[in-house]
C-alpha cells in the first residue's frame, strides 16, 4: 500500500505541475486509464512466501516456524480457474507515468521490517 500511495502522490504532483487548470485538466486525462501495479520482479506466491518466512527467521532467530510446502495450482481448493502465468505487465506506468515500482523483495524487507517484533 505503502508503494502505491508514493506512486499516487507521484502522479498528483505531475497532474499539480499543470500552471492553470486547463493544463491540470490535460495532464490528467493524459494519464487516466487503468494500470497495472505490482512490485517489480517476478515471483509465485511459494517463493513470496518462502522469503517472507527467511526474512522473518533473520529477525527472530531463536523462533521456530511452520515448514512451506510448494503445490500446484489444481492442489488449491478454489473454485475460481486460475491461470496459469498470472504476471502483470506493468510498463504503462513506467511509459505514461515515469513511475516504476519497488522490486518486490525490498518492498516486502520494508514492510516486515515495520512490523513490531
């Protein structure tokens, strides 16, 4: 959330840049649309997972943990069809906002980071 509310107040502050109204008005529908956000990188939910455990055990060394254990799609009761790549491409962002979003480990170092031990 954190990192989508930097890219937020990026785009208001280009949006702001505008010297009048009108020109406010045109940034803004410039870069209206929909848009993908997601931590830069590429990851499944196992190794996001798995990370996040590792991270966890550096910060309490001492503690014990579950194990993780890796299953496919088909394993998961859902009754939702997954696909089976479900990356996002984020590059309109990046394209039509100058904005590019945090690699997903250092967001999630600084997100577990902050929470009390």
């Amino acid at each position: 959330s954190r990192d989508l509310a930097e890219m937020t107040a990026h785009v208001i502050r280009q949006c702001e840049d505008g010297s009048d109204q009108n020109r406010q008005l045109e940034v803004f529908a410039d870069r209206s649309g929909v848009y993908h956000a997601a931590g830069a990188g590429e990851t499944t939910w196992y190794e996001f997972a798995v990370e996040a455990l590792r991270l966890q055990k550096e910060r309490e060394p001492g503690q014990k943990f579950a194990a993780i254990e890796a299953i496919s799609t088909t394993q998961y009761p859902t009754p939702a069809r997954r696909p089976a790549n479900s990356r996002l491409d984020c590059r309109k962002l990046k394209d039509r906002l100058g904005w590019q979003m945090m690699d997903w480990h250092e967001s999630l170092r600084k997100v577990l980071a902050e929470i009390p031990q």
